[in-house]
C-alpha cells in the first residue's frame, strides 16, 4: 500500500510540476525578447493617434532602457530598474484614466503584432496594473 501511495504522490508532483507555467521573463523571451518587445511598444505608442503626441519628445534611447529594465524587472528577469518612480516620470502630465487605458491598448497591440501569445500579454499586464495609481492624476 504505501508502495502505490508513493507511486502517486510522484505522478502528482510531477504533474503538477510539468504544468507550471514558465518563468515570465522566460516566457516573454529573455532578454532579446524583451527588447523586441519594447522596439514594438515604443513604436506603437508614437503612432498611435490618441497618445502620440505625449512621446513627441521622449529621449527615445533613454525610455527605451528604462523600458527594459522595468520589464525585465517586473518579469522576475533579475534586473535593476535605474528610472524614475511611476509617480515621478508622470508627474505634471495629468494623465487621464482614458489615457492610460489608451496606453494599455496600445502596448496590447504592439504585444499582438509582435507575436506575443495572449496569456503572456495578460500576465505581463496584470504586473504593469498595480502602477495605474502612480500614473493617473499626476
């Protein structure tokens, strides 16, 4: 009896082990996936025609970087984030809620075109949501 009990406790821990979903960081790709992604978002964001203009002046090479340490943060991919807080990089914009939801379709588009499956894209948005307040009414 305890033979077949440890039989089963391996075949559920080894399910439950092969069903884990991968390591965020790792499932957008790493670090080459990431700044694929970025490339894609910071040129979705200056085409798009409701925020465009907000990036008219953005120092293109510096968001970028900061860009890809946030995501590479927020991702578990163990990096340092050297850019402003939320708070500090939007503040005086007065952002709108309609803004940032803006902004949030735009990067779902710019994840779709570059080949980011959708549970990736929700995970990824569902770490990025907690900084809404520090972003909004700035």
């Amino acid at each position: 009896m305890r033979a077949i009990l440890a039989t089963m406790m391996s075949l559920l821990l080894a399910a439950c082990a092969s069903t884990r979903e991968p390591r965020l960081y790792d499932a957008l790709g790493g670090e080459a996936g990431i700044a694929k992604l970025v490339d894609a978002l910071v040129a979705e964001y200056h085409a798009d025609a409701k925020i465009g203009f907000l990036f008219s002046e953005t120092d293109d090479a510096y968001f970028k970087a900061r860009l890809r340490e946030q995501l590479c943060l927020v991702s578990d991919g163990g990096c340092d984030y050297t850019g402003l807080s939320m708070a500090e990089a939007h503040s005086g914009m007065d952002l709108s809620e309609a803004q940032f939801n803006d902004f949030v379709d735009a990067s779902r588009r710019a994840m779709t075109r570059a080949g980011f499956p959708i549970g990736v894209q929700n995970r990824l948005l569902a770490r990025l949501a907690p900084m809404r307040g520090e972003v909004i009414h700035q």
